[in-house]
C-alpha cells in the first residue's frame, strides 16, 4: 500500500489528458527519443513475423541476441560475458528489479547516490530491503566520489546501483572516478568479507559527448569488478525503441541463473518480434547511431545556453553543469522555492513543477522525485521548437 506510482509516468499521464481535454501542454517530462527507429531494425520485425517467429522463446532470450549482447559488450565495452550470462528482459527496467530481486531482501542496505532514477527507491522497497541515499554535489556535477561512497558502507551494504551515465542528470563518472570507487568496495571487502554488489545501469552509455574521454563499463575494470557486476544495458534509448520493452542483464553466471528463475516466474520471456529487431541493432555498422547522438547533442547545447541566460535574468536558476550524457539537464531551482505564486509559498519542486504545468503548460519532473527537492529534471528528447 505504500509503494508510490513512478513520477515520470505520472506527469505524463497528467499531461495527457490535457491534452485530450484540448489543451496545449508542452511536454519536456518522459525519457523517450522522438526519433523513429533506424529502418533495419523496423524491418526485422516484420521479416521475423513472417517467418513465424511468434511463439515463445526461452526464458533468457534467443540464442541469437544473447550471442549477439555478448559480442557486443566484448567488442565495444571489453567486458567478457558468455551467453548465458546473459538474462533478455522486459526492459531494462525489469532486468534492474531482477537483479535486486536476486541479490537483495530483508536486513539487505542498497547504496543509491541522489540525484537517482525515481524507480530504484520503490524497486528497494519491493525486494524488503532498505536503502541509502548519497547526495552528489551539483559543484561535482553530481558524480559519485570515493570518500562518499566510503562513508555510506556499513555492514549491511549489499549493493550499489550506479546509473552512468545518469538519469536525471547526464553525469558520466569517467574511468578514474569509477577505479576510485571499486577501490573503496574492493578494500571494504577486504576489511570485513563481505562483498558489496554494483548494478550498473548502462542504459545510457551510447548517448555520449565526449569522444576525448569515452564511456568504460564499471565491469570491463578489472577482476574484482566483473566478479561483483551486474551489468544492464537495452536498446530503448539509443536505438529508440521504448515501445519494444527490450532490455538485459549480464552477470556472474550464479546471479544470471537467479534472475533467470525470477524472470520465468513473472513474464516469462520478452517478445521474440522485439529481440528479433535486438538482433538487427545490434548489426547496425558502428556509425549507424553519429547523427542522433549528435542531434541531442545540439539540442543539450541550445537547453544550456537558453537556461544560462533564465539563470542571467532574476538570479532563480542555479545554472546546472553541462549534461556528459543521456538526454537530461537537472535544474536547481532552490531560490525558486521561496517565491510566493497566488498568495502561498511554492515550497518544494513538486510545487513548483505543478505551477509550471498550470499556468505555462510545461511538463517537468520535480526532483522530489529524484531524491533531491531542489532540482528538476528537463528532458531534451524533443524537437527544437518544443525546447
């Protein structure tokens, strides 16, 4: 009774319907590319119904798309999975809930840096565990750091998710900053036996704007990394395929058989017309997805500069550190907060986020949701005209 509905799809629920009662909302709420897929991957869905791949698959995916996640986290990320280390899902929403589901329950404390993704708290909550919350620093452009993370280990830390790059705000912790923080789990290992899981969610990873410093799997650092790494990547975000609800987890085998279990026991496999057009992303020549990336990209510059000069004008926006990755900004609006709209205080970013939508018709996410009650989640997955 207490698990709260995801925020995200609850503003663009709400946001629907204004939009069926004729109202003109512009919507900057959902994490959804506003691109269609590239065309091979549209075309192996119908190439596949026609060959009459329509029934169920095994639990864990085809042959075909496992081998195919394996050779590409070989080949792009340098990270060593066998296929059936490999778990295809629903999303990769469910591969993250299964991967907790498998290695988290009652007396279990899961490690969430803040600004988080609004499901990972209830997805805690579901599996009777508890959670932590770390606040990153906007002046650290919201990273993880070493000393933070130290600090939060107790004895009963069983798990660390790690989204990178990150939703909500397009931080990327580069290769450095992640060796600093396998650092601290491998000598707290070391110190008390117990080993702290990472679930690295990775979702992100292609959507990248730095080619100086390129994105490095938390799994692909070492030994001792892959050994405690979950690993959960998809293919709605970069290839644009939200409506096909396909994702995956790669794990240690024992962690990938867990789910697995989990897995047959709730939906069974994920659609073989949606891992049948996995198969074809994943063969797209490396260029295939350069002019996206550099679409967003533009779009993450003009939202900087047109925020920067908001931020110029009254002093009400803290301007926020330039998004590495993913499709975010998260603002701070703290000296918003204190503003009085109607006679009444605004008070908090839910507020905030509701005047925005009532009197500007314009969808954010308050970042309530998010573990931080200052911020704001803008997503610039949406057209020029619209931002």
């Amino acid at each position: 009774s207490g698990l709260k509905p995801s925020a995200t799809i609850e503003v663009h629920a709400l946001t629907l319907e204004m939009r069926a009662a004729g109202e003109e909302v512009v919507s900057l709420c959902v994490g959804e590319p506003d691109f269609a897929p590239p065309t091979a991957i549209l075309e192996a869905v119908g190439a596949a119904a026609l060959n009459g791949e329509t029934r169920y698959t095994a639990v864990t995916g085809t042959p075909e798309l496992r081998a195919a996640v394996a050779a590409d986290l070989a080949d792009r990320k340098n990270v060593a999975y066998a296929a059936d280390e490999i778990v295809v899902a629903n999303g990769a929403k469910q591969a993250v809930y299964e991967a907790l589901l498998a290695l988290c329950g009652p007396g279990d404390d899961v490690i969430l840096p803040a600004p988080y993704w609004v499901s990972y708290p209830s997805m805690v909550d579901m599996c009777g565990a508890t959670y932590t919350t770390v606040p990153c620093a906007r002046e650290a452009g919201y990273a993880l750091t070493a000393d933070a993370l130290a600090a939060a280990l107790t004895p009963r830390t069983k798990a660390l998710v790690l989204c990178n790059p990150s939703n909500p705000t397009g931080c990327v912790i580069d290769e450095a900053g992640q060796r600093a923080l396998l650092q601290v789990l491998d000598d707290h290992e070391a110190a008390t036996g117990r080993r702290v899981w990472v679930i690295s969610d990775e979702i992100y990873e292609r959507l990248h704007y730095d080619a100086a410093s390129p994105h490095v799997s938390f799994a692909a650092l070492g030994p001792t990394a892959l050994s405690r790494t979950v690993t959960i990547n998809g293919f709605s975000k970069a290839f644009a395929m939200t409506g096909f609800r396909l994702g995956y987890l790669a794990a240690p085998l024992p962690v990938a058989k867990a789910c697995a279990k989990i897995q047959g026991q709730i939906t069974s496999c994920a659609s073989a017309l949606a891992q049948a057009a996995g198969v074809a992303a994943l063969r797209l020549p490396g260029d295939a997805l350069e002019a996206d990336v550099a679409e967003f990209e533009r779009r993450r510059d003009l939202v900087l500069v047109l925020l920067d000069a908001a931020a110029s004008k009254k002093g009400r926006l803290n301007p926020p550190p330039p998004p590495q990755g993913a499709f975010y900004v998260f603002c701070d609006v703290a000296p918003c907060l204190s503003l009085k709209v109607d006679g009444a205080v605004v008070g908090n970013s839910t507020n905030f986020c509701k005047l925005l939508l009532k009197k500007r018709k314009l969808a954010l996410v308050p970042g309530d949701a998010f573990g931080d009650p200052n911020g704001i989640r803008l997503s610039y997955a949406a057209s020029e005209d619209e931002l």
